[in-house]
C-alpha cells in the first residue's frame, strides 16, 4: 500500500550554488544531483519528498510553518549560513511539533568559529554534518525511521 508521508527538504542560502561553490569544501554535486538521488530513494521507500531552496530567511520559515499545517512526516534542512545566525528559524521549529533533521554538507565544527554554534541545532531533533551530498541521504534514511 502507497505510504502518503511526506518529507519535506529544505535549503537555505547559496545551496543553488553547489556545484561550482567552494567544491573542495562542498563536492563538486549540485543541488538538482542530490535532489534527484533523494527523489529516486524516496521513491523506493514509498514516500513523497518536496525540495526547495530559497536565499531567503522569511521563505523558509513560511516552509517550517507550511511542514506543519500540511502535517508533514519530518523536515530535513540545510539552512546554510541562516544555521549560524537565525534565531527567526529556531522559534519557528520550536513552534512545531514536526521533527526536524539539520543536515550539513561540510562539518561546520572543524571550520571557522562563526560556524560553530547552530541556533537550528539547539532546536532540532539531530544533525548530521560532514558527510558531503551523502548527509541528505543519510538523514533521509534517518526520517523514515522516526
Ligand atoms: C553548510 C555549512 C554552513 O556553515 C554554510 O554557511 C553553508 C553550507 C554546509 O552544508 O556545510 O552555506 O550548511
């Protein structure tokens, strides 16, 4: 039987531009490489994945706020730098009951000190980081054992 959950995945500023940004930090993917391996997992486990991506910090708060409304299985998000600044995005993921997955390509703890702290992580479920484009997979595999 179709399982109906839906997993939304979420992108903030200049993931776009992964590809070509910095690839001896990020890898050499771009966003529609693992968008396409995510959909094609996603597809095998019988779940519906929605990917975005916006260099706005509003379009992804409105994106936490619309994961709960449409009563979404769990939210997986590379915020981006918006991690390291966003107290916007951390009240929004408190305000729902949603878990969310923080995913990072790079591990932000090895790099400058700017990265190391993470309003998102203080507010979601578990992280996963370092990993390159495979942390999506992983925390996809992740949300659908929760
Ligand atoms: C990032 C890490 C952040 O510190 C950085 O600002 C990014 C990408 C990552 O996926 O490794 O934009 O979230």
């Amino acid at each position: 039987m179709a399982d109906t959950r839906k997993i939304y995945v979420l992108n903030g500023p200049n993931l776009n531009m992964l590809g070509t940004r910095e690839p001896e930090i990020y890898g050499y993917d771009t966003l529609d490489d693992i968008a396409e391996r995510m959909e094609d997992a996603a597809h095998r486990a019988h779940v519906e994945i929605d990917f975005r991506q916006s260099n706005h910090e509003g379009h992804l708060v409105d994106w936490v706020q619309e994961a709960h409304r449409e009563g979404a299985h769990a939210i997986i998000m590379n915020p981006g730098a918006y991690t390291h600044t966003s107290i916007a995005l951390h009240d929004a993921i408190k305000s729902i009951t949603v878990p969310v997955i923080e995913i990072h390509l790079s591990n932000p703890h090895t790099r400058e000190a700017f990265r190391h702290k993470s309003y998102v992580g203080m507010a979601a479920k578990g992280t996963i980081a370092g990993f390159g484009a495979m942390s999506y997979m992983l925390a996809l595999e992740a949300a659908l054992e929760l």
